[in-house]
C-alpha cells in the first residue's frame, strides 16, 4: 500500500490547485442546477417515481456513454475532450433555464434535458479522473482523488442551500441560468491549462478497438471485476438517500425547496468530515473494513432518517451518511487507479463510472418505485437493511489492497528485424513461443501459463492455445494471434512490471541454454502472389 501523503499534499502542484478550484465553482453550479430541477419536479409531477428519476436521468448517461468516453481519453488529448464537454453543458444550461423562464417545461422535457447535462458529465469525468494521474506524482494520487470527492462535497454542504433559496426567492430559472455561468471558470482554466502529454511510439487506436481493449482488459482482470461490482452494488443502494430526499423534506418532515437543500447541505458536510479522516481510516482498515464499515454506517443513518419527523435530527442522521459516501466511492475509484496501467486507466475508470452510476440509475428507479408503492419511509427502511446485508458479499468477493502491483511499463520488448517488408496493418500474425519442460516442472509450467493466458488475451492476444508435441512430450507451444502488426507491437508494449514475474517463472521452468524460441508468422491461404509481402531490398514480384 502506497504510504499515506497529506491530504492537502496535492494543492503543492499548480495546475492541480487551478483546475480543483474551477472544478469547485462548477460543482457548485451543477448542485444549484440539481436543487431546481429535483424541486420544480414535485411541483410539477405528483408522482414519486418521476421525481426520483431526475437522478436517474443525470446518473444514466454516465452509465451508457462513459466507456466511449474513456476510449477517447486514452487516445486523444483529454483537455479538449473537457473543454468539449464544458462547453457543451453551459449551452443546454442556457436552453433550459430559458425554457423554464418562460414556462414551457414538462416533466419529461425536464428530464430529457437532465439527461443531456448527464451525458456532458460522462465524457468530462473519464479524461477529468485520468488526468488526475498525469498532474500528480503516484504516491499524491490517493489525496488527489479524496481531495475531489471533498471539493465535490464543499459545495454539497453549501450549493443545495444556495439553490435552496435561488429557487424559494427567484425561481428555477434562475438556478439553471446560475449554472450555465458556473461553467465559465472551469472553461477558462482548462483553457490555460498546457499539458504535455508522452509522444506516442506507435498510432492511436481506432474508436471501436479502443472500446475493445478497455472491455477486454477490465474483463481479464479479477481485481478490477471485484471492485466495479462491489461499487455497483453500493450504488443501487446508497442512491436512495439522494434519490428519495425531495420526499424526505416535504413529506417526512414538512419542509420546502430550503429544507431539501438544507438536508443535501448536511450530506455534503458529512462528505467533507469524511474527507478529512479518510487517509486515517484507510491506515488503520483494510480496504475490505472500510467499505464494510462504510456500508452498515450508510444503512443504519437510512433508516433512522426514514423513522425521524424532526427535521434538525434529520440533518445530524444525513452527516455520517455523506461520510460512509466518501469513504467508500473514493476508495473504489483509488483502487482502479492504481490496479491499472495507464494505457488504459480512463477506461477501466470509465467501466468503473459505468458500474456506479449504472447502480445509481437503477436504484433510483427502484426506490422511486418503492416509494410509490409503499412510501418513502419504506424504501428508505429497505434500501437501508440492503446496505446493511451486503457486507456479506465481501465474503465471497474480497476488495483488492490497492496499489499491490506494479503497472510501469516492463519497456523490455524490442521490434524484431524483419526481412518481410510488412506495413502496419499487415496480417493476421500468429505467434508460437517453444517451450522445453521437463515432466517433473509440467504441474507448476501449466499454472503459469495459466496466469500467462490470462495477460495475452487481456493484452490483446486472440484464440490463445497451448501445444504439447506428441513425438516430444517435453516440447510445449504457446500460440496466439493478433489481427495486424502494429496490433502486435501493442500488445507487447502493454506488458507491465507486475507481469514479468510470470516471465521469469516460465524462463526458470525452461530446459537448455538458450531461450523459449519465439516464430512470428503472418497468415496466409492460397493467394495470388502479387498480394505477398516482398523481401526487403528486393523488388515486388508482378
């Protein structure tokens, strides 16, 4: 586990500073945004489940579109993508706040707009969390990312009060016009902002490829499942606070469009106080306990706030709700990070959004309909018991200590000399790698090439399959394919540090002096002669 840093170590770095504090004052506009649209819901729809949707609406495209997004982070300069998405969100905030004003809003064109400022949301946060990375030095990574989740937080202990009383004063339109102008000082810093990114050995990946690879790597990597499910898990049932809390301020304790904010305040409180003690508790618990922890505190303040009618009770039970949030979203979202190389962290983030948000979608859904069922108190009393009762998944799916692997480059592959004039998308390419292993080794050979499987197809290697020579027994071939060259570079210049212990393992079991002999092969059937690859130096055959 990567030694605990200040939590305010990451402020050391400028660029980091400028773009949490944009950051901040656009969080504070998307909570005063958030406040309008979940209120101007109750007065405009009677149904619980509607109003429980409006968070569904904003957490749904995150679910949907973030993995594209994180493909394009991975490939493309990830400040214009968020310059895009900033940029994209201030003109449908400018739309809907003057819709609102002159009064053609209807709950689901309220809806579809929360919808597209969603979507915005999705393609900034897998290149925003990405970047992270980048800015700051591994070992401040861990603060960085409390540190955002705290900023977020800031503005939750405040921005819902602020919007509270834009709405209670000026209206709805006014809040959504409050965060269209939220946008601009994010715009500008991002602008400012000049990165430098590493130059690129070879070219970018196409769109769909990229989408592949993130799914495929995510797929082949336990650590990574376990905690995406473990996060989506948390997310169908942590979202009922959030989801249900318009109902909670008019219905169980009587209040207005300020109390609502005010009850969103004391979330966001809780938030921070959580911030600040997280690296203590993540140095005295294991991953594992503080999610356990985080889920039987989250659950319990549900339902002690589903049985209160008090509303200042109610405000104190939502404070230890905010910082069960942080401690267990913030520990999720660290634990990918540093479980992936970064080749492919704004993916695997992404897939990481994906599960949550995807979570948070379908719970709001879920406890909406509860409540119309059976009344808010209810859902939140269920949702609370489930948070409670899913402590018992860690039993069968453990949460990975992060930051136990190395994912630096290996950097050891070299392009092999050719005398075949190939072009980059030249293929498909078959690799054998000969392996002599005496029968004695063959138990411990066969489980390394079973971990050995598993980092080829997550690297990107297709129809992998190991050969035993039926006149040799001792002679065993590993073979896979690739679809092109430059495809096969790739994959060999996905190897990380963390992989070479299986290299060295297969090296040891290998008999004689030399090396496993490595064939690499390109794909041919009966073709003419005009579509082979030349030799190099010699002219094209016609």
């Amino acid at each position: 586990m990567p030694q605990r840093a200040s939590t305010l170590a990451p402020f050391r770095h400028p660029t980091f500073r400028a773009l949490w504090i944009a950051t901040l004052v656009s969080n504070l506009g998307g909570l005063i945004q958030g406040v309008g649209a979940g209120w101007m819901m109750t007065t405009i729809s009677d149904s619980h489940s509607m109003v429980a949707l409006v968070q569904g609406a904003t957490t749904l495209p995150i679910m949907l579109f973030s993995l594209a997004s994180g493909a394009l982070a991975d490939n493309f300069d990830r400040r214009r993508i968020m310059l895009f998405a900033q940029i994209m969100m201030m003109v449908v905030s400018v739309a809907l706040a003057a819709i609102a004003y002159q009064g053609w809003i209807t709950p689901w064109l309220l809806l579809a707009f929360t919808f597209l400022l969603g979507c915005g949301t999705a393609l900034h946060n897998p290149p925003w969390q990405a970047s992270v990375g980048d800015i700051v030095p591994r070992e401040d990574l861990p603060a960085a990312v409390t540190l955002n989740s705290m900023g977020f937080n800031l503005m939750r202990s405040v921005g819902p009060a602020v919007g509270g009383i834009i709405v209670a004063t000026a209206g709805v339109a006014a809040a959504f016009l409050a965060n269209a102008v939220s946008y601009i000082t994010l715009i500008a810093a991002l602008w400012r902002w000049k990165p430098v990114y590493p130059p690129r050995a070879l070219p970018r990946e196409s769109f769909l490829s990229a989408m592949s690879a993130g799914l495929r790597y995510v797929s082949m990597s336990p650590n990574l499942l376990i905690v995406m499910f473990r996060a989506w898990l948390f997310g169908i049932a942590a979202i009922s606070s959030l989801a249900l809390l318009p109902l909670v301020a008019r219905e169980l304790v009587g209040g207005g469009a300020l109390t609502y904010g005010g009850l969103l305040g004391a979330f966001g409180v809780g938030a921070i106080l959580g911030g600040f003690i997280n690296g203590i508790v993540r140095e005295r618990f294991s991953n594992e306990w503080i999610v356990r922890l985080a889920c039987i505190g989250f659950g319990l303040s549900n339902i002690l706030v589903a049985l209160s009618s008090n509303v200042w009770l109610s405000h104190l039970l939502l404070l230890p709700a905010g910082a069960c949030w942080v401690f267990a979203l913030s520990l999720f979202n660290v634990t990918v990070q540093l479980s992936t190389p970064r080749w492919v962290v704004a993916r695997a983030l992404s897939l990481y959004q994906t599960a949550t948000f995807g979570g948070m979608a379908m719970g709001s859904w879920l406890w909406g309909a509860a409540a119309d069922a059976s009344g808010p108190a209810t859902a939140l009393i269920v949702s609370g018991a489930v948070l409670i009762a899913s402590v018992a998944v860690g039993l069968w799916h453990r949460l990975p200590e992060f930051g136990a692997l190395n994912l630096d480059p290996l950097d050891q592959f070299r392009e092999p000399e050719l005398r075949l004039d190939l072009k980059a998308r030249s293929g498909p390419i078959m690799i054998m790698v000969d392996y002599t292993i005496a029968q004695e080794n063959v138990p411990a050979f066969l489980a390394a090439m079973t971990a050995r499987r598993r980092i080829r197809i997550r690297d990107g290697a297709r129809q992998w399959a190991l050969l035993r020579d039926l006149e040799n027994p001792e002679v065993w071939t590993e073979s896979y394919h690739v679809p092109t060259w430059i495809e096969y570079l790739r994959h060999n210049q996905r190897r990380t540090q963390a992989d070479a212990e299986v290299n060295e393992a297969l090296q040891k079991l290998h008999k004689g002096p030399a090396r496993p002999r490595v064939h690499r092969m390109i794909e041919r059937q009966t073709v003419p002669v005009s579509d082979d690859m030349p030799l190099k130096g010699t002219p094209d055959i016609l």
